[in-house]
C-alpha cells in the first residue's frame, strides 16, 4: 500500500506492519516506522502533511516528513479488521467493522471524538466513500449499498436498488461518488452500474 501526501512532497509504503517514509523529489528515505500487526491501510489527510495508519484494531496518524507519531485512536470498533475512508476535505473520517452485526463510526480530526454512529445488519462491509463535502457517506456490502447522512443528528440512510436478478448473490464491493456529488458508479461483480446520489 503507498499513498502520496496532500502536498505532493513525500510518500508513505506500507507493509507487514511498517510503513516506509520517502521525499519525493529526491528519493531519499526519511524513517521507517512500526505501526503494528494486521492489515495495513495508509491514507493521507488533506491540507496537512499528516498521514493516517489503520493497522490491526488501531488508527494512528504520523507526520509524514519526520514519521512523528501525533496522535491515535485504539480499537475505534471491535473487529479483527476494519475499512477506513477519509473525506476529501481532511475534516473526518469513517471506520467500519464488527461481527455480527456492522457498525460505522465517523470520528472529527479536530479532536478525534466521534460524531457519527450506524450499524448496519445487511453482511459484510466492502468499502467507505465520503462525496467530495464529506457530508454523505457511501456505505457497500452484501448486495446493498447504503448512503448515510453526515449532519446532524439523523440516522436514516437511503439504499441505493440494483434492477432485480442484477448480480444475484454477488457482493457489492465498491463504489466512487462524482466530483459533482450527483453520481455513484457501482460495481458488482463484473458489472459497473452507475446511479443518481441519494
């Protein structure tokens, strides 16, 4: 897994619970460092040079030029493994995970505490997407996708329906929200299928 920073300026790789720091521009390496065990997902944090780690049960965000570690959120939900998305604009991001029932959290990057909570009984989450607000989180899994508001206080999603006998049985497995934030591109097996954003 490699993820750029929002400047452009350093990468992070990572693998088998280390992730590696490099100056683009030169190459150099600038430190490597253990963030744990497990599955190993590497995100940047827009308009900062700040990289975010899920690793294992944990979250951890580092300075991508020093590999200082700034802050972190232990077992942000109970599972073996996780998905985690950030939104576009770096202000939150979103951790999925459980069994047997999934749940969804949405933590503020201000202070890390978590403003938003769902559970979802509809199977496995696949994947998290923010539109480019992060206002409404695109939740995949199963044969459904739900869209979940990221205001207020509401916990209504709206379901997005595949045509009946599309892709019977086969997981929906990711989803991509226009810059717009008008559509959502769909793929379910060997089937993209695009739809209007709930």
């Amino acid at each position: 897994r490699a993820e750029f920073s929002s400047d452009g300026r350093h990468i992070a790789i990572g693998n088998g619970g280390f992730f590696r720091l490099f100056d683009v521009t030169s190459g150099k390496f600038l430190s490597m460092v253990k963030a744990g065990g497990g599955d190993m997902g590497i995100f940047s944090v827009p308009g900062t040079d700040d990289v975010a780690v899920s690793f294992g049960q944990d979250v951890g965000f580092w300075k991508f030029s020093t590999g200082e570690k700034l802050r972190g959120i232990e077992n942000p939900v109970i599972a073996s493994e996780y998905k985690v998305a950030m939104s576009p604009d770096g202000k939150r991001f979103a951790v999925a995970g459980g069994f047997p029932v999934e749940t969804v959290s949405v933590f503020e990057m201000s202070d890390l505490s978590r403003s938003h909570y769902f559970s979802r009984d509809a199977g496995k989450i696949m994947s998290l997407s923010f539109d480019p607000a992060g206002l409404k989180l695109v939740v995949t899994g199963s044969q459904e996708v739900d869209v979940w508001p990221i205001r207020g206080n509401s916990t209504a999603s709206a379901a997005v329906i595949f045509p009946a006998g599309d892709g019977q049985g086969i997981e929906v497995s990711s989803c991509a929200v226009s810059p717009d934030a008008t559509k959502l591109l769909c793929r379910k097996g060997g089937c993209l299928r695009l739809f209007s954003l709930p």
